[in-house]
C-alpha cells in the first residue's frame, strides 16, 4: 500500500467522482484508477461501487476511509513537525487592512516578506476598522492595518507609517485661499 494510492482514494471518495478526483489530483483519469484498483487488489475488496460517472463507497471503503485520512493526517503532521524542527518557517498569515493603506502600503511591503518568508502565504482582508477590529478579536485574521487611535483596550497598536494628507481644490474655489 503507497500514500499516494490513499490520498487517490480519500479524494474519489471526497467527490464522488475518478473524473473530479484526477483533476484535483492533477493526474490522467486511467493512472488515478489503475491505484485504486491495486489498492482494492491488496486490500481483497472493492472499495468503490462504480455507478456510472459517478462512484460510492462500499461498507468497506466506508470503514477504511478514517483511517486513510488518519495516516495522511499523521504524515501531514510528522512533515510539519520536522520542517519545523529544521527552522523553516511555514504557515499562512492573513492580514487585515482598511481600503485606503491596502493597496499603496502593502505591495513593497509583501514583496519584501514574500522573498524573506516564501513558506508562508499570505492573505489580504480590506475591510473598514469596526470589521476589521472584530476580526481580529475573532481569530479570524492575525494583525490589522488602520488609522490610528485604536478603541478599545484589549488590542496592541504600533505606528508603522505616517502619512501627510492634503487637500486639493481648484485654483478658482472658495477654499483655495
């Protein structure tokens, strides 16, 4: 039995489908097949009832499935565990930014960390403060970017830029003088 054999199967099963779970999987539909069929060889049962273009598990490709997804789950986290053993730096940061830094501030900014940090993936949020704060609040994103003062005495602020405003009116308006 090969890992890729159950990440195959765990992905039929997921969608229901050799056709879908080749695309996921980005491998030709016959190869995918060809696993699963010598997978149900070594396991001397069918896992799958084909029923057209689309498939089902039997009760026993039902009773296999947790612990397929188990042993990859354990492999994911044995991989993890000894990249961070090794000192790279993994994981997803998602960063929350109001409108009006977000496009100006953060592209030198993330092509910076990208280059420091390729590892990580980074998501960006643009919201206004009062959802980004909650955000934060939530877990639902790591740090926030907005003007300052910040409300509230359960968040942590750092000036990281400060920026000149200027108004600008025609030459001939009531406000230009």
């Amino acid at each position: 039995m090969q890992i890729h054999q159950l990440r195959y199967f765990c992905a039929v099963a997921k969608t229901g489908s050799f056709t879908r779970a080749a695309q996921r999987e980005h491998l030709a539909q016959p190869s995918l097949s060809q696993q699963i069929k010598k997978l149900e060889d070594e396991l001397g049962t069918r896992l799958f009832d084909r029923l057209g273009r689309t498939v089902r598990l039997t009760s026993f490709g039902e009773a296999f499935l947790p612990r397929a997804e188990a042993i990859l789950r354990q492999l994911a986290d044995a991989k993890q565990e000894i990249e961070e053993m090794s000192g790279a730096e993994r994981g997803r940061l998602v960063i929350g930014s109001i409108p009006t830094v977000a496009p100006y501030f953060l592209p030198v900014c993330l092509a910076s960390f990208n280059r420091k940090f390729p590892q990580i993936r980074v998501t960006v949020v643009e919201e206004f403060t009062t959802d980004l704060l909650d955000r934060l609040e939530g877990g639902v994103i790591d740090l926030a970017l907005l003007a300052l003062p910040v409300a509230g005495s359960n968040f942590l602020s750092q000036e990281v830029l400060r920026e000149r405003l200027y108004a600008v009116v025609p030459s001939d308006h009531r406000l230009a003088k």
